[in-house]
C-alpha cells in the first residue's frame, strides 16, 4: 500500500515537472504566467489532442478573469488531473489515415486542394482561412496543388515525434 | 516527451471501413473525419510551434548575452588605455597603432575625399554631388550587381550626410497628408535584399513615398554598407522625404563586435579607418525620434518612466557617440588641470570613491559594467597629453600640465608614456568617449546620455513599471503605465518601436499603443520570421504589409525550416556550453560528491542557469544536450561529448583553449584593429603583449610561458608573424557529428 502511495507521488511528481518545464518556453518575463492564447499549444506539446471545445472549457477554466493571462498556480493542477485521467487521448495514425480515406471518396490516394478545403473549412471544427491556407502552403504539392495524405501523416508523426 | 500515459479509444466514433463504390460518403462520417483530421493535425502543428519557440528563444538569448559581453571588449580597450606600455621604444606604441593618430581634423575637409583618385577601371557607380535620381538608381543598380562603392563616394557621402544632419533637430516632426502615407521600416541589419525588396513592393522614396527607417541599418548581415549607403544617398536625395532614425547599431563600439567595422574594413583595405571614422560621426548626429502629426512617436528602442521628450529635443545628441561609454564633456568644459596616470597593472575595481563618477552605473546591474565604470583612485601623475576627436565640436587638444591628484576624483584617461609626445596629440578615434575627463560629472551629462540609451536600447514588457533592462545590460523593461503615461503627456496616440525581431515582422502590445516593427526577413535562420513595415495615412490607422526574402531555390517544407532553425540554435548553444566547460564541470561536480557522473535534472538546470545565465527553457532542451542514466538522472559529460576542437594546438593547455575559444570574436576584433596593414599577420610581440593584456584583464590565470610557447608555436613559419586568420581558425569548435565539417588542418 505504502509503495503504491510513494509511485504514485512520483507518477504525479514527474507530471509536475513536464508541465512546468512546457510551460516556462512561454513564460517570456519568468514570472509564471503565459498568454491564454498559448493555452492549446502547451497542453498539445504535452501529447494531449484536445479539441477545440476541450480547449476552449480549459481556458475559462484556467484563465485570470478577463486578463488573457494564465497563471501557473491554477494550469498545474487542472494540467496535472487532465494528463492522470487521460481526457484528451491521442489520435492513432491509422484513425487519421482512415479519416482521410473516407474523404477521398474516389480512393485517388490524395486529395484536391480544393476538396480538402471545403471539407475542413466548412464541417467540424472549421479551420480559418489562415489555417487552411498554411495547410496548403506548408504540405500540398504546389505543381499539381494536391496533398498526399499519406505522407503528410508520416511527415508529421515522424518529423515532430520525440 | 509525450503523455506517456495509456491511450484509450474514443468508442463513439470508430471509422468503419469505406464502401468504395458509394460516391457520396455519409454526411455524418464526413463531418467526424473533418473532426480528426483537424484535431489531429491542430495538435502537430502546435507541437512545431513548440520547438519553434524554443528555438526562439535560444537564438534571442544567445544574441542578447553577446551584447552583454560587448562590454567586455569595450572594458579591454579601457583597460588597454589604462595599461599601456611601449612594446620596443622605436616605433608606434601598441595603443596609437590600435587609435589611428593620423584620422581627425582632415576629415572635417573637403580634401579628405577629393584627393582620393578613382582610377579609369574601376567599374561601380560614379556619383556626382548634389545627387541626383541618376546616382541613386546608380548605386541601386551598382549594389543588385554586386558592386562596391568606391572610398571616395563612400567618403563624399558621408561628409555630405554629415552637414546635413547637423542641421536636423533631435526629433524630426513630420506631416501627413490626404494624398500620401509615411511608411516606417525597422531594423535592416545589413539586409540589402530586404530594403531591396521594400523598395520595390512599396515604391522607391520619393514625395509621393516618404520613409522613416527606425534605426539598426548596419551589423550582422553581410550587406551593411550598402544598406547604409542607400539610405543616406535617398536622405541627401529627397531631406524631406526621407527619415533615419539612430538605432543601438548606430555606435561604433557596437560595431566592432557585430561585424560592420569588419565589413568596412575588409571591403575597404586602404581608407577603412577614415570612413569608420566618419561614421563614427554620422552615426552620432542621426537624430533620435520622430513625429508624426503630433500623435505617433517612432523611436528604436523604446522609453523609460525617465523619458523627457522636452529635454530630449534641447541636449547635443551627437555627445553620446556610443551608448557603450560615458558622454565626452566638450573640450571647453574641459579643466585643463587635471590629468593623470593610471598605475600600471591594477585592475578596475569597484571603489567608493569612484562612485561619483558611475553613479549612471546603478542602472546596470551586470558585474562587467561596474567593473567597467568604477576606477581606482590615481596616485600620481605626470605629463600626460589629453586627446579629444570631437569632430562636431571643437577639434582641437590641449595639453595637461601636471599636477597632484588629490582632490581629484578618479576618472578614466588614456595614459602615455614617460617620454612626452612632442609631436601632435594622439587622437582616440575609436575610443574618444573613453577620455571622459572632468571634476565629478554633473548630472546634466549623466541625464542626457541615460535618456539616450533609454530610447535606443529600452524594451516593452507586459508587466507594469520601469525596470533596469538586465537581458540587455542597458536601458529599461517599460510596462504599459509608463507608455500610457508618456503618450498622455504629450498628447501622442501611439508608439512605433523596432529593437527586437518578431516571427510575424510586426507585434503589438500595451493595448494596441506600442508596435513593433521589424524589417530583416529571416534573421537568426532561414525561414524564422517574416519583415514587415508600417504604412500610416492622413487617418493615422497603421496598417502592416509582410514579406519574406527566399533565399534558397529549393523549397523547404515547414518541417523542414523547423527543424533547420532547431538544429542551428541548439548548436550555437552547445558551443555556448563547450566554451564555458570547465565552470560547468566543476558546477556538476559540486552536485556530484561521490564522482558518479551524474546528477539530477533538477541539479543540471541550476547549473546551467548560474554558470550560462541564459534564461532559457532547459528542461524542455534537455533531450538535445545531455543523455539520461535509465534511473533519470543526467551523465553531465554528455554534454560535451559531440564537439571538439578543430584543430589541436601541441602546447596548449585545455584551459588556455577554452578561453581563447570563448574570446574569438573580440581577439578577432582586436587583432583587426591591430593589423594596419590589413595583411593578415601581426608580429609575436603585438600578440604576445596583446594577449597578456587581455588575460590580465579577463582575470584568468595564464602562465606567461604557456604564452610565449603559444606565440611560438602558430609562427608556423618561424619569421616573428602570426597569421592569424589561421590561428583563429584553429579555435574555432567542431560538431563531431557533422560529416562535412570542414576542419582545418595544417
């Protein structure tokens, strides 16, 4: 029982650490706050896929009463019980790869810039304009203005994997 | 990293396999596809944004503690002043052969340029004053080209830049009108393809485009001098259409170190140190702020709650030549009677006498400039000669007659030997604003050149109040009740500032009342940031172009720019802990009682942060730089395990190389300034006494033999010169892991 208890302290302890160590890359005048707007991209470096409802509830949850800041004392903990309880788990490529084929309903093996935009811009949790065209600007293929999934998921899962 | 933790699976909305020969796939699949896909691919890209922060902040870190230890270098030449000895009686002492005693009062003449000749086959632009449009589109042309203006046009435009901006007041107020609107760019640093690059988008300067370029036209980039060049040829061009503002950059202390007096040099092998010179001048009578309409201030840096627009408009801004050093009194001001002579050898200390002199010191908190701005008491004196190069004031120098020091207050003076120049004085082109003689400085001066550096080397933070800006050793963090309170003050709307590179090229802050612009695309890395600048009409709404100069013709994806940049910074930082390794090591070994080679993550980072002070995010780089032991501590040599020296020199010592790896640029720097011939080589005996000099002053403890041997052995061809461009060469650092590093062998 007692050896339980000390594992999960370091479990939690080891929690502790990861968040203030992502957090402190925001904390540009070290003094433990960061802008809400850097909200999603910590916890997401921390390996959770919130979406944007998740986020959105975690902010106004964390933040300090309409200053736009988040201070460390209120992130930790609601960080720390969303990485024990898993809320936000991860996506598994083949989910995605999947996910993708059902939008590639010819089976082509890659989509259309213009297909792709409509449907991420139009359903779900609409990307903006600026998000869909970075999109298009940093992965399609600018010749025939088309995105090949597949490598896209590689490249990502691959490249900025850990 | 990651979350480590089990993954579950969302049970509700599990894909079935696709029916390929439905065209039009269920409305409610589609929608929860277009849910994962962006969820998923939302979560990545914050996951580069991450590193692309981090390796933000390694870059900006690394930039802002080179500038602290500027200091360093301009306190070596202080201290250089202080020490000087004769090498061998006969021929120029090491101190006139670093202050060039042949510059000044020829360069207030017209003969400084009209006796240079530009022979038959030189091909670059040939500018003929008053400029014209033709000239300007010549050094445009001349410049895309490749070409290097020749040191007579180099000079002519300076001088004639010169008596311009003398007659400018401090701060230039400007009109818009319902026809045309002000553009403002920000720091260029030598970027010529970026000013390029804005001329051609937004327009050439013109009436119909009327520019303010906010300062920080020169150092790092490669392109300084035709940047700077370009931009005074449109101000004599078009006075009324054209604005510079001077930036932190614009100081020639800064610019031995970050490159642009080693550009001139290199570019201009027979008239470098006269046009140094000259824009040592220039530089210092760039004005400081501009107006808008009465309600936009532009200024480089940024303010302070000291800020005095008032009293900014009335001082002589061309007394502060360099934010690095404390303002020259001007020569009539001068007490005649007092002179000096600093004992040979004693260091600068802090001293409570020396109080009076520095009490400017208090807003700068690093040790360097305490040590820098507080000298011992003088014991004695003898005929000293006292230099003064204002070439905007009076230009001539007095003698000192001697006289006991007693009540006199410690100052700093450029010292001479026992045998008394006869001839004329020796001139301190480099360094005249090092010979801050006087009885205790009255606070006048002291406030003149405070608000100077305030403007120019202040930041904006999001916290309130007005603090000592100790990331940069000079000027204040400002808060938004200090903008607040200054824009109410004078009835001003809003502030434009540049100083600090923004990944978009522009940010706003304090509520939308200060922007920062910045306008050197790509300036740590290929692909970092975007420029922009700011085009403002008779409305007064500034509104924000970006751009970005491509400089490779292979695309890069946004991955791969991430991770180029990534592996940039964090190789500069490994070279940062290399250079400091034995502190670090004997830092971990405190931690590390019973040599087990490793110590806590915890432990690590405290290390780190004491012996580098680079506020950085160590526990997130933590994967880059050192390995785990599987219980999750960290093997400290790890660090240092992927670089090397390039090259080994047989009698040096690990310590001796360490400091000379960490010192490179400033003995790069002052074995440029010592090299008057530009041939590459200066004889053992300046090196010997010069890095004594510089060993002494840094403190470390160099046996004088392991110098001599040192001397000896890279005068590889036994003749008493050292090449030294080789000898740095061999402190240079090498990443083992890199396959084609060139090293360089011998």
């Amino acid at each position: 029982m007692a050896e339980n208890k000390q594992s999960a302290e370091v479990v939690v302890s080891d929690v502790h650490k990861k968040i203030r160590a992502a957090f402190e890359v925001f904390d540009y005048e070290l003094n433990n706050t960061v802008d809400a707007r850097e909200i999603s991209t910590i916890i997401c470096s921390l390996g959770c896929f919130p979406s944007q409802a998740d986020i959105h509830d975690f902010i106004a949850e964390v933040e300090e009463d309409q200053t736009g800041y988040v201070h460390l004392d209120k992130f930790l903990p609601a960080m720390t019980k969303v990485l024990l309880e898993n809320k936000f788990p991860p996506i598994p490529e083949d989910r995605v790869l999947q996910a993708f084929e059902v939008l590639d309903k010819d089976n082509k093996g890659y989509l259309e810039a213009e297909e792709l935009t409509k449907y991420l811009t139009q359903e779900g949790e609409v990307f903006n304009q600026k998000e869909m065209d970075e999109m298009l600007f940093a992965f399609s293929d600018p010749e025939k203005n088309v995105i090949h999934y597949k490598d896209l998921i590689c490249q990502l899962t691959f490249d900025t994997g850990q | 990293m990651g979350c480590g933790t089990s993954v579950s699976t969302e049970t509700q909305d599990k894909v079935v396999e696709k029916d390929n020969s439905v065209k039009a796939p269920n409305p409610a699949l589609t929608m929860k596809a277009a849910v994962l896909i962006q969820r998923w691919y939302r979560r990545y890209m914050a996951r580069l944004e991450m590193r692309r922060r981090y390796t933000w902040n390694i870059f900006q870190s690394i930039e802002y503690a080179g500038e602290q230890d500027q200091l360093q270098l301009s306190s070596f030449f202080s201290f250089m002043l202080d020490n000087f000895t004769q090498l061998n009686g006969n021929g120029p002492d090491l101190i006139s052969q670093l202050l060039d005693p042949v510059v000044n009062p020829w360069l207030d003449r017209e003969t400084c340029f009209n006796m240079i000749p530009v022979p038959e086959s030189y091909t670059g632009p040939r500018l003929s004053f008053p400029l014209s449009v033709s000239d300007t589109n010549a050094l445009l042309n001349g410049f895309k080209e490749q070409q290097t203006l020749h040191a007579r046009y180099v000079l002519q435009l300076l001088y004639e830049a010169k008596k311009l901006l003398k007659q400018m007041p401090n701060i230039i107020h400007l009109s818009t009108s319902y026809t045309t609107e002000i553009t403002i760019c920000g720091d260029l640093h030598g970027r010529l393809d970026d000013l390029l690059l804005i001329f051609y988008k937004n327009g050439l300067p013109s009436a119909e485009t009327p520019y303010v370029f906010n300062g920080d036209f020169v150092d790092r980039g490669k392109k300084s001098v035709e940047v700077v060049m370009l931009l005074f040829a449109y101000l004599l061009l078009y006075p009324d259409y054209m604005h510079l503002n001077r930036g932190n950059h614009e100081d020639h202390i800064m610019n031995l170190r970050y490159g642009f007096t080693k550009e001139v040099m290199q570019k201009y092998k027979a008239h470098g140190r006269e046009i140094l010179q000259l824009f040592q001048d220039v530089f210092s009578l760039l004005p400081i702020a501009t107006v808008i309409d009465g309600k936009i201030l532009i200024v480089h840096g940024g303010i302070s709650d000291q800020t005095d627009l008032d009293f900014l408009g009335s001082i002589e801004r061309n007394k502060v030549k360099s934010a690095l050093r404390f303002p020259r009194r001007s020569l009539g001001q001068l007490d005649i009677g007092q002179c000096c002579r600093q004992m040979k050898g004693i260091r600068s200390t802090d001293s409570s006498r020396a109080s009076s002199s520095c009490s400017h010191s208090k807003n700068q908190r690093t040790q360097n400039q305490r040590k820098r701005r507080c000298f011992p008491s003088r014991q004695d004196s003898t005929i000293s000669t006292s230099s003064s190069s204002s070439s905007s004031s009076s230009s001539s120098s007095s003698l000192c007659s001697p006289r006991t020091p007693s009540h006199l207050t410690p100052r700093q003076c450029p010292s001479f030997p026992s045998s008394p120049h006869t001839t004329s004085v020796l001139q301190v082109p480099f360094l005249d604003s090092l010979s801050s003689v006087g009885p205790p400085s009255p606070p006048q001066h002291e406030r003149e050149w405070k608000q100077i550096v305030d403007i120019l080397w202040s930041d904006p933070k999001t916290q309130e109040g007005c603090s000592p800006n100790t990331f940069r050793g000079g000027g204040c963090y400002f808060g938004p009740d200090v903008t607040q309170r200054l824009l109410l003050q004078h009835g001003l709307q809003l502030l434009i500032r540049s100083h600090e590179c923004k990944q978009e090229g522009y940010e706003l802050c304090h509520g939308g009342q200060v922007i920062t612009i910045f306008s050197a695309s790509n300036y740590y890395e290929e692909g970092s940031n975007r420029g922009a600048y700011i085009k403002v009409g008779r409305e007064l709404v500034p509104r924000f172009y970006q751009y970005q100069v491509s400089r490779t013709t292979r695309k890069l994806t946004l991955t791969q720019r991430v991770r180029a940049a990534e592996g940039s910074a964090l190789r500069a930082l490994k070279e940062k802990l290399f250079s400091h390794r034995s502190e670090l090591m004997s830092g971990f070994q405190q931690y590390d009682q019973n040599n087990k080679g490793c110590v806590s993550v915890s432990e690590w980072t405290l290390v780190l942060e004491a012996v580098l002070r680079l506020d950085l995010p160590w526990r997130t780089l933590r994967p880059h730089l050192a390995r785990l032991t599987p219980d999750g501590s960290v093997e400290y040599q790890s660090c240092f395990e992927d670089m090397g020296p390039g090259n080994s020199l047989p009698q040096v010592t690990p310590n001796l190389a360490e400091t000379l790896f960490r010192y490179r640029t400033d003995i790069e720097i002052i074995f440029n300034i010592i090299d008057k011939d530009h041939s590459g080589l200066i004889s053992i005996e300046e090196f010997r006494h010069t890095w004594r000099l510089f060993t002494a002053h840094l403190g470390v403890d160099i046996d004088d033999r392991a110098i001599d041997d040192l001397a000896r052995s890279i005068d590889f061809n036994k003749d008493g010169s050292i090449d030294f461009t080789e000898f740095l060469e061999a402190f240079r650092v090498v990443h083992k892991l890199d396959k084609d590093q060139h090293v360089n062998g011998r």
